[in-house]
C-alpha cells in the first residue's frame, strides 16, 4: 500500500526544468549593480565621502605649511597621492568582504551562479571608482594650486603632465588592486586590513632592512618586492622598472589573486 501510493506520489510530482537558453545578465548591470552597493551602506558611504574630505584637507594643509616659492601642483599632487594609498585599498578590499561580512553572498551568487563574472564585475568597478577618485582629488588639488597661489601671491606653476597624471592614477591603481587581491583572498574585513597594512608597512621594511645588510638582495629587491618596483615608478625609472613591475606584480599579486578566486570558486556560500 505504501510502495503504491509513493509511486503515485513520483508519479505527481511535477518535473523540474531549467531553462539554459535563457541569457545571462550582462556584464554592464553587474557593474552598476556593483557599483551602487559601494555607496548603499553607510561604511561605504562615509569611506568615499572621506576621500573627497582627506583631499580638500592635504589640498588645504600644502597652502597653509609649504613656503610660496615651492608652491606649485606637484606638491599638491603628492600630498593628495597620500591619504589615497590608504583609502582606496580599504575601499576595494570592502568591496569584496561585504559579500561575507554582512551575509549577502548567498543572495548575490544565487541570483547570479557564475562567481567569477561578479568577482571579475567588483574588480572593474573598484578600478573604475577608484581612477575616478583620483581624478577627483587630483582636480581639486589643480584647484588648491590655483588658490594658494592667489592668496599666496607666488606663481602659478604646473610642474605635472598629463602622462605624469596617468602615471599616478595607474600606480594607485595597482595599490587599490593589492587590496582587491587581499580581499578576495581573505574575505574578511578586519583581517584583510590588516594584512593591507603588514604588506605596506611592515614587509617593505623588513625587505629594506635586508637589502641594506645583503647586497645579493639588494639587487633582487626590485623583482620580489611589488611595493618597492611600484614606488620606483613615480620618478622616471629606466625601462627595466617596467620588468620588475611585471615580476614582482605576478609575485604579489597575480598568484595569490589566483588562488582567491579558485578558492571563491570551490567554497561554500552561507
């Protein structure tokens, strides 16, 4: 009697069907998608606002302490250059922490499966708020530079490039990428942090430590340190700066992203 009625029972229950053809969402909304949940929690929110607000202050600071005659954009640019190196890595690294920090990542990789398209969506999106935070902060040191240099009466000097410009939005960049990796790597906010800041501060000392005591290693510092190779590009380095980048960038970042993405992959979203 049971084994009839639990044949009838399969027999009833409707069959499931999943529609393959239908389209994927487009890489486009994932984007904006990506892009609106940076600024929809208040950590977000308030990070962003405070890159505007950390601008404006250095801006405000190189006016008000740095002598007329050495009044000039370049000092502006490399007092907006700090407060950035900080805050956009804490602003790629919670873009991806979030998914697991405020329990979101089941819901987000429901609606969409394929992993690699949002990890790949928050990537573009952090690259793109993050150039234009540069942008942003760099026009209104453009504009401090004009200010000051009223108030100051010194002459107005533009003592940076376009390519100058490009070069410093690409460098920070790759800082921001540095704390996407961690975050991917980590996913965990707090951890993640703090490994951002082991890496900027404590291993770049440790490696300066060593190569001022071994000149073997001095000499191999530019390939294994990522963070050396990337400051060096800020004056006009030879071409080989460009290989120790490269080296150095699939050292400290390339693999390990590798390895977080493969282990987003396999792992198990609760």
């Amino acid at each position: 009697m049971s084994t009839t009625a639990d044949t009838v029972g399969a027999a009833a229950a409707p069959a499931i069907t999943i529609d393959r053809s239908a389209p994927a969402v487009p890489m486009s909304r994932l984007i904006k998608v990506e892009t609106r949940k940076m600024f929809d929690t208040r950590s977000g929110f308030w990070l962003m606002i405070s890159i505007g607000v950390l601008a404006l202050v250095a801006t405000i600071a190189v006016i008000a302490f740095i002598d007329g005659g050495d009044l000039n954009y370049g000092a502006f640019a490399t007092a907006i250059g700090v407060p950035m190196a900080v805050l956009l890595p804490v602003m790629a690294i919670l873009s991806v922490t979030s998914e697991w920090s405020q329990r979101t990542g089941l819901t987000t990789f429901t609606l969409v499966p394929h992993r690699g398209r949002i990890i790949g969506a928050k990537a573009i999106t952090s690259v793109i708020v993050g150039a234009a935070s540069m942008l942003v902060a760099l026009a209104i040191g453009a504009l401090g530079n004009v200010i000051g240099s009223l108030i100051r009466g010194a002459d107005m000097t533009w003592n940076v490039t376009v390519a100058d410009v490009a070069r410093i939005v690409f460098i920070n960049v790759l800082g921001l990428m540095i704390g996407f990796m961690l975050g991917v790597l980590i996913r965990n906010s707090p951890a993640a942090i703090v490994g951002y800041f082991v890496y900027s501060f404590v291993v770049p000392t440790v490696f300066g430590a060593l190569a001022g005591a071994q000149d073997w290693f001095a000499d191999l510092q530019p390939w294994v340190d990522f963070n050396y190779s990337l400051n060096r590009m800020y004056e006009n380095a030879p071409a080989e700066s460009w290989a120790t980048l490269a080296v150095s960038g699939v050292i400290w970042l390339v693999i390990p992203l590798a390895i977080g993405v493969r282990a987003i992959m396999r792992s198990e979203v609760k």
